[in-house]
C-alpha cells in the first residue's frame, strides 16, 4: 500500500483492529463443557412461530450449538455460557408452562 495516500496508515494498527473485533464475539472459555439441557414445552411445539421466535432468541442471547425437538414436547438445547435456568426463562417467555427435565 501507498503510505503516500495514507500517511498515518500502520500495518500493525489493522492487525490489532482485527484482534479486538474478534475479541468482541462471545467465545466459549476452551476449558468449558459443551451443556445440554432438555425443557418440557407443552404448548410450544405445536405452534410453530412461537417456536421459530424462541429459538431465534435463545440463539441470539446464549451461544447456542443446536436445538432440537424431541418426542413427548421436549426441546434439547445445547452449547456454552448459559445455566439451565437462563435457558428456562427465556423459554417461558414463549411457553410460561415449560420447565426443565
């Protein structure tokens, strides 16, 4: 690059902007296990935008690896950073009758 054109340009400066963006994404700590937890939604399967809205949420606030449904009107929620009961709340926003299995 020209530093004719950009006089206070320094190489170094793009690569630490480049760190500290990273460092702004949520990564999960190496040492941390992978949680799974499983949530009975009685009234949240059968509707499916309620489901699709809740799953959007809890993947936008936790870092979320899958989320699957099960049989019975269960949801299994896995990833890192959260507790069963964040995970719980959040659901119940969606299904006040959920709970955790």
């Amino acid at each position: 690059m020209d530093q004719g054109s950009y006089p206070n340009w320094d190489p170094l400066n793009e690569i630490t902007d480049a760190q500290n963006a990273e460092d702004l994404f949520q990564q999960p700590d190496s040492t941390e296990e992978s949680k799974e937890v499983e949530i009975t939604v009685p009234n949240l399967l059968g509707n499916t935008s309620k489901l699709n809205k809740c799953k959007t949420k809890l993947r936008k606030n936790f870092n979320i690896n899958t989320i699957e449904k099960k049989a019975n009107n269960v949801i299994t929620v896995t990833g890192y950073g959260f507790t069963p009961e964040q995970i719980l709340q959040t659901v119940q926003r969606y299904d006040s009758e959920a709970t955790v299995n």
